[in-house]
C-alpha cells in the first residue's frame, strides 16, 4: 500500500469515528442548527479572506467552537468547515487532512475550556497562535506523505518553504483573536446557556423558587413512579413514551424504576395485566443476553424465581453464555449486567462465574480509569464506567484500586451544571448522570457532596429535569423516551443500588406469580449486600437501542439543512 493510500485509510478511520462520536452525543437540533451556523461562518471567513494568503478568522472560530461548545461540536464545526469551504477552493486529496486539522483544533479548544474556565484575552490569543502552526504544520507533513519520496530532507524543505505562510497564519490568528476573541467566545456561551436553560413565567418562576426548599426535602420518586404507573399500556408493558406500543427494553428498566421506588411491579396493572405478565408474554422471545440479565434483576426485585419463568430457567441460561475468558459477549457492559443478575439470583461473589467474569472486569479500564461499553481501548464513558463500577462493588470489589480509579475518572467528568455527559466533554443528560451517581455510591462517595467548581450536585440536577407530572427529561433541550428516561433517573433518585431487595407485594393484591423456591430464598439470604450505607439505586447501562425516530431523523435533516446554508452562502 502507497503512504497516500495509507494515509487516506487513516484519516477516514479518525473522521468516522469523529462524527460517530459526535452523532453518539445526541446533539439537539437546535445545537445542530448552531454547530452549522458556525461551520457555514468559519467557511465564509476562509473565502472572505482568501486574498491574502493563510490569513483566515476559520481556524479562531473552530478553537472557540470547541471552546464553548465541547469536544464534539468543535470537531464538528472544524472538518464541516473545510469541507465545505472546499466546494469554492477545489476538492481533493489535501481535503480529509484539512478536516481532521481543524477538528483537531476543535478538540484543543476543548481541552482549553477545561483549563481555563473563562476565556482571557491573551491566553486565548497565544492558543489561537499555536493552533495556527498546528494546521500548518499538519498540512505540510500532508504533502510530504503525498508528493515527496518521504525522505527527512523532503519533509524540510516542506517545512521551510510553508514558514511564510505559517507565520501569516500564526500572525492572523492573534490578529483576530486579540480584536474579537473574548467577546465571540461569550456570545457563544451565552447562546450555550440559551440552549441549556427553560424559560418559564415570572409567577411560576417565583412559585418554583418558593417551593424549591420542601420539594428538594420530598421524596421526588412518588410523582416519578406516579408517572410511570400511568404510561402503562393495556398490555402490561411500557414503551419508550406515553402512548407508544410496549417492548421488552422499556418495560424491563420501568419495572427496575418502580422497584426502587417501593412498588413491585406485579402489583402495577392496567386493564388486570401487569408488567410481569407482559414480560411472561414475551418470554418466548427472551434472547438477548442484556435483557436475559435484566430480566432475572426485575424477578428478584419482585419476588419472583428466575430459575422457573415462563418454563426457563433464566439463571442457567445466562451462565451458559459466559466464555472462556470469563466474559460474556466479550463486552464490559454485558459482563457487569450479568455478574449483577448472578449476584441478584443468590450466586455468590466466590462461585466461579462471577469469580471468572469479575476477574476479566477487572483487566479491562483505561489508563484514565474509566471503561469502554466493549473494553479496554476504547473511549472511556460515564454510562460505561457506572454498569462496571456496581458489579464489582456488588461482587464484593469496593476497595479496589480499580473501583477508586473509576470512580475518580467519573467525579472528573462532572460539568458545571452539575450532571453528566454520555462521554467527557458533552452535554449532560439525565441517564448518564444516573450512572454516574449509581457508580459513585456503589463506591462509597457521597453524590450530594460530588460538585465540581460550585456546582450543584448531580442529585439535584435530575431533580431540575423532573417536570411537574414526574417525568425526567432526557436533557435541558430533549425530552426523549421520558419513560425510559424517568425510570433510569428514578432509582438513581430513590438510591437503591443493584440487585434491589425484593418488594413486598400490597395486602390486597393477588398473588398472581409462584414464591421463589426455599433454595432461592436462602441463597437469598446469604446473599451479603454491596453496600451498608443508604441504599442508592445505579441503573445499568446497555446497548442503546435508538430505532429510526423522528428525532434522529430530524438530527439528519438538520446536519444537511446546515450544510446547504454553509454552501449556498
């Protein structure tokens, strides 16, 4: 293979998962609409410019772009921009470095904002210098990879022959930086706020802040569980929002929700089917390893016998995915689901299957402590970290340096509005800051003391998205599956860890489900609990399923719309 054919493969690699990181994030649509605005501006800049070479404001708007907006925008921001700008430059091979150039720089002026929390003029300006040469000096390694024989005199010459245009750059960017930084910079982060904050009325506001102080003190999972118990279908079951059709996902994680909130699932029926009869509906279509282990949580949670549902025994199946190496699916997020199902089903943390899987859990974090969703080597993730950090608490890990690790890369992560990005650097969002706060506790911190610079705890930002009728919001911008979404956030609210003790059933509910064995009972017995402190739920993270919505669409819609605006100006 050619080095610019090697090259190509690896810029496209390093540019899809760029933009698989970024659409991971789940940007709303208005922060699309802006992350486009910006990318259509720093190519109007490039062209406006143009006359006078390498001086250009596009590498200053992506920097600021990442500065205020996070990691995944400013990349964004940076390989749309030369994208685009290149359909009035020319296209071809120089493309793909221009985009990973400028998405690099998006990165660092994330990485800037986590240093220097509010942006100084002259810091910022020698930033905006050193992101100049960066670009220039990544685009004269590109012609040397593409148009030399790659020998180090080639490279220098390269080099040499680019300090002009470099120093113009260089120059530019602290031109434009120092007349126009600082204020570009807020503006951004003003209309970053706009986009984070929900605008209500005075007099509501004011009734808000009056009863702020007892309705912090009230219990916020009544009206959350209260919410879930009316998004109940005919069937028993549950889907991702009120009104749509039932599946084994949503209903799985709201039975976990109502269990922590007190209520055992049997209990809650519509129509005279409850949740559980939904699932032993579907039992036939009980595959998945993920909802196998989920399932066998909801049974214990319930009261009910994992080892005879529906005719299977659940807990036999499930051990009998586990490989050689002591995983299951070779993922770290299956591997923690199902050490939680065996703890949850009386295995002891010594028997051999959570013995073995434990073991490979524990060779797999990163060098920041943290867990990728497949394993080591991956980006490390708050919702990865949290699945991992409860199982090996509930396997009896909890003052491993491995769980210190994890939970140390988690407080890290924290944003200043008090929640948790799905990836550090991103928005918060209401699950991911329900994992983060389930994994804290199941390491022994305290989530209403977990505050990064002032800010509130993650605690109380789940209960700033909790509406008046219960429901949790995905985020300040998306109010996505609220079912799912209320369920995960409620046992974070309830803070119950995994495996939950069984619910007693109400006095006047029939019993409509077989007790568990004496065996199963008295494995449950023995069964040590994780943690002797207040019980604090942690949901677990899982493959996220997010089927072709109308949101997603509408993410897709946006990411064209923007580019149109960029090439029609």
């Amino acid at each position: 293979m050619s080095w610019t054919a090697a090259s190509m493969v690896i810029l496209g690699v390093a540019l899809t998962a760029g933009f698989a990181w970024w659409e991971r994030s789940h940007p709303p649509s208005r922060l699309l609409a802006l992350v486009a605005t910006l990318a259509a501006l720093a190519a109007i800049g490039r062209i406006a410019f143009a006359p006078i070479p390498s001086v250009k404001p596009t590498t200053d708007i992506v920097l600021f772009a990442g500065f205020a907006l996070g990691a995944a925008p400013g990349f964004a921001v940076g390989a749309v921009a030369a994208v685009a700008s290149n359909f009035f430059f020319g296209q071809g091979p120089w493309t793909p470095w221009q985009m990973a150039a400028w998405g690099l720089v998006g990165l660092l002026g994330a990485g800037l904002a986590r240093v220097m929390r509010h942006p100084r003029r002259v810091p910022l300006a020698l930033a905006c210098g050193f992101a100049g040469l960066l670009f220039g000096e990544i685009m004269n390694a590109s012609l040397w990879v593409q148009f030399s024989d790659h020998s180090p005199a080639a490279l220098g010459a390269y080099v040499a022959r680019g300090v002009p245009f470099d120093v113009a750059h260089v120059a530019g960017n602290l031109a434009f930086c120092l007349a126009f930084g600082p204020a570009f910079v807020a503006a951004l982060a003003r209309f970053r706020a706009r986009l984070d904050v929900r605008w209500v009325p005075l007099v509501a506001a004011g009734l808000l802040l009056l009863a702020a102080a007892p309705l912090a003190l009230a219990a916020p999972t009544k009206k959350s569980a209260g919410y879930l118990v009316k998004a109940q279908n005919a069937d028993g079951g549950f889907g991702g929002a009120p009104g749509q059709s039932s599946n084994q996902l949503h209903s799985g994680w709201t039975a976990l929700g109502l269990e922590a909130a007190g209520r055992n699932p049997a209990d809650v029926t519509r129509g005279g089917k409850s949740v559980l009869d939904y699932m032993t509906a579907q039992a036939g279509q009980l595959n998945d390893l993920g909802e196998l282990a989920r399932t066998v949580l909801v049974l214990d949670g319930a009261g009910r016998d994992p080892r005879a549902f529906a005719g299977r025994d659940l807990v036999a199946e499930l051990t009998a995915k586990q490989s050689a190496k002591g995983a299951f699916a070779g993922r770290v997020n299956t591997t923690a689901f199902a050490v939680l199902a065996l703890r949850a089903a009386g295995r002891s943390s010594h028997s051999k299957p959570v013995r073995r899987a434990v073991a490979w859990l524990s060779r797999q974090p990163n060098a920041d402590g943290g867990f990728n969703f497949a394993g080591r080597g991956g980006q490390s993730g708050i919702d990865d970290t949290g699945a991992p950090l409860q199982a090996l608490v509930a396997a009896g890990r909890r003052g491993t340096r491995t769980v210190r690790r994890a939970a140390r890369f988690l407080t890290k992560a924290q944003n200043p509005d008090g929640g948790f990005p799905l990836s550090p650097g991103g928005a918060s969002n209401a699950q991911s800051t329900a994992w983060a706060v389930q994994g804290l506790v199941a390491a022994g911190r305290n989530p209403a003391k977990v505050r990064t610079a002032g800010s509130r705890s993650p605690l109380g930002y789940l209960r700033s998205l909790t509406a008046a009728n219960g429901a949790v919001r995905y985020s300040r911008t998306s109010a996505q599956t609220p079912v799912w979404v209320t369920a995960q956030a409620l046992t974070a609210l309830a803070r119950k860890p995994f495996p939950l003790a069984a619910v007693a059933r109400t006095a006047t509910a029939p019993v409509a489900a077989p007790r568990p064995t004496p065996a199963a009972s008295a494995a449950r017995k023995r069964r040590p609990r994780a943690s002797t402190n207040p019980p604090l739920g942690v949901a677990i993270p899982e493959i996220r399923r997010h089927g072709p919505d109308l949101r997603a669409l509408a993410h897709r819609a946006g990411l064209i719309a923007g580019t149109a605006t960029a090439l029609l100006l």
